[in-house]
C-alpha cells in the first residue's frame, strides 16, 4: 500500500487535475496539496480526505486507506460499542487479505439480509 501523498498525486493525475485546481475545489492552499503529495506534512483529517476524493471522483476508502484513517461516520459506530473494537482488533491480528476482507463483508452483509433473497 502505498503512502497517503502518493496516493493523493496518482489520484490527482488520473483525475486530470491541476494541484492549484485541486486545491481551489477543496477551499486549501495550493502549497498544502504540493506538501501532502510530498510527504511533507501529514494526512489531513478524514472529512478533508474525502472532500478531496469527491473532488478527484474516486471512493473515499481508496484515500483513508493508505491515511490510515476511518470516516467519522464509521468512528462515531464502533467508538462507543467495545464488541466492535475487539472485532476489528481480532480481524487486524489475522492480516487479511483484501480478498478475505471482502468475503468478511459478503458475511456482514448476510446477517441482516431476508433469507429468501439468499441463493
């Protein structure tokens, strides 16, 4: 998995966007994109990583990833519920690979799904 800064420029290219673009879009500093990209300053917060995502037309995921960050909506659903903070604990202890993380979701989705639509 590559870096926060890397990610953030790949992105941006792909996107065809300009750093100053990027950064008039997302209400920053032209300097502040140039030092994410360049490893000079730290991820932002993960609201600012998926404004920049929205921006740059990728899923938000794609960026909090390599920021090591979770959405504020995912914090404020496992912060207060110690069940989901020893699950997350017990699934980052085996390092999954993306392939089982996906099939882990499959399984999630399927305990509240009607099992009528199961085939």
């Amino acid at each position: 998995m590559s870096d926060f800064g890397t990610t953030l420029r790949e992105k941006r290219r792909a996107a065809g966007i300009s750093q100053r673009e990027l950064a008039d879009r997302a209400g920053v500093d032209f300097s502040y994109i140039s030092k994410l990209e360049n490893g000079r300053l730290p991820a932002p917060s993960a609201e600012t990583i998926v404004r920049l995502s929205r921006i740059l037309g990728c899923p938000p995921e794609e960026m909090l990833a390599p920021a090591k960050k979770f959405p504020s909506s995912v914090e404020h659903g496992i912060s207060g519920e110690p069940a989901a903070l020893r699950f997350l604990d017990d699934a980052s202890k085996l390092n999954l690979s993306a392939d089982e993380w996906e099939q882990l979701r499959g399984t999630l989705h399927g305990l509240r799904s009607d099992p009528k639509d199961r085939s």
